[in-house]
C-alpha cells in the first residue's frame, strides 16, 4: 500500500476505535527482550549497530501466501522494512539521515547522540550510527538462516543470532544466553494485541510505525548510491 492509503486507513480505523497492529516480529524476540533488559541494567545505550541480513533468513518463514491477498501474489518480502522499524523501537527515535551503498543492499543510519547535561559533553559526542546490510551470503556459517545483529553500547557490547540467542560483553565478563524456553514472538505479540483489544493500555505497533518505517525506506529514492 501506498504512504496515503496506509494513512488513510490508519485514520478510519482510529476514528472507528478500531485496532489494527502491523506484524514487527523483530520487537518481540526473546533475544530482542533480552536485550531491552540489559541495555536498561548494565549496557547502557547502544553507540554504534550492524545488522547483517541473511538471504536464507527470508525463506525460512513464508512472509505471506496468495491466499492471504485474495488468490493474488503476495509483495516481496523488504527485510530492511522490518529492520529499519527495529531500530526505531530500540534507540526511540527516528534516523536524522538515511543513505544507501552497493545498489541498496547496504543502508547508512544516523540516529542524534544521546542527551547529556554539559555542554562541554555534547560538542564531543558522536552522532549514533546503523548499518544494515543484505549479505551476499550468509553472515554466520553455521546458523545460515540466521540474521545477525552487532552492538557497541557504553558499556559493553552485545551480539544477537537469530531470535533466540545473544551474547554480551560487561567489564572483563563474558555471556551466552539461550533464550528458546521463552515464548516466541509470535506468542508474544498475540499477547500484546489481546490485552490491548480488551481494554488495556499495553503499547503496541500501530499503522503509524508502519507509516514512518516506510517514509524512512522511501527516502532512498531520493538518495544516489555510492560507488562502492
């Protein structure tokens, strides 16, 4: 759907007390989780992100069949789409720029730095920066559809493979946590979307996220790829 169509319907639905949440997987990982919790507690806020994509990662769940767009060919799946809202959610904030590399298979983000209380600070602070590229091949031989996602935060780093696990550097210490007892994000977003529908003021994706996800993909084309 087009920028206006989706505004539109986001605009109809709000004012008919409808509730219509985009599927964002990503938010809703137990390695994603997992994460939230330890930038809050010992990381601090991410510096620096890579994200690298593995084609097989988009094969590995079907993103939609013809029977879900009414006999039709469902749209190409943009792993990048998703991605781009994942980092929204993360850093809660929209990129300040947006630029591409080797023909869009790679994207550029820069997030503002985060606030600080002194001026002399400031003025040294660096702007928080993204990476996310489509691999040419897998980024982790032995888990070859698994996306893999690399973080450089104030205070240690934090490494996640796939959904379910994450490895994080704190001081001189080291940690693996494997994370697949915990509920899947599919779970986890029926969770949400239930408690929200019934009166609950749970937070939740809206067409809105969708919407601004799409304006920052859609800016690109207003972008001339580098050479490299």
């Amino acid at each position: 759907l087009s920028q206006s169509a989706l505004q539109a319907i986001h605009q109809q639905t709000t004012a008919q007390g409808q509730t219509i949440v985009p599927t964002f997987p990503k938010r809703c990982t137990p390695a994603s989780i997992r994460l939230q919790e330890l930038l809050a507690t010992q990381l601090g806020r991410p510096q620096h992100i890579e994200i690298n994509i593995s084609p097989a990662s988009l094969t590995t769940v079907p993103f939609a069949t013809s029977a879900d767009f009414g006999g039709v060919e469902p749209p190409a799946q943009d792993p990048q789409l998703e991605w781009i809202d994942w980092l929204q959610y993360l850093l809660r904030t929209a990129p300040q720029t947006v630029s591409s590399e080797n023909n869009g298979q790679v994207l550029l983000l820069e997030f503002a730095p985060t606030s600080t209380t002194t001026e002399t600070v400031v003025s040294q602070v660096r702007p928080r920066t993204a990476k996310l590229s489509l691999s040419a091949a897998p980024p982790i031989p032995n888990e070859p559809t698994c996306d893999e996602v690399r973080l450089q935060c104030e205070h240690g780093t934090a490494r996640l493979i796939g959904s379910s696990s994450i490895e994080w550097t704190f001081g001189d210490e080291s940690h693996t946590d494997t994370l697949t007892t915990e509920r899947t994000e599919t779970e986890v977003m029926l969770d949400l979307f239930c408690r929200r529908i019934t009166g609950n003021l749970v937070p939740v994706p809206d067409l809105n996220d969708l919407i601004r996800a799409k304006e920052r993909h859609f800016s690109l084309t207003m972008t001339t790829p580098s050479a490299d």
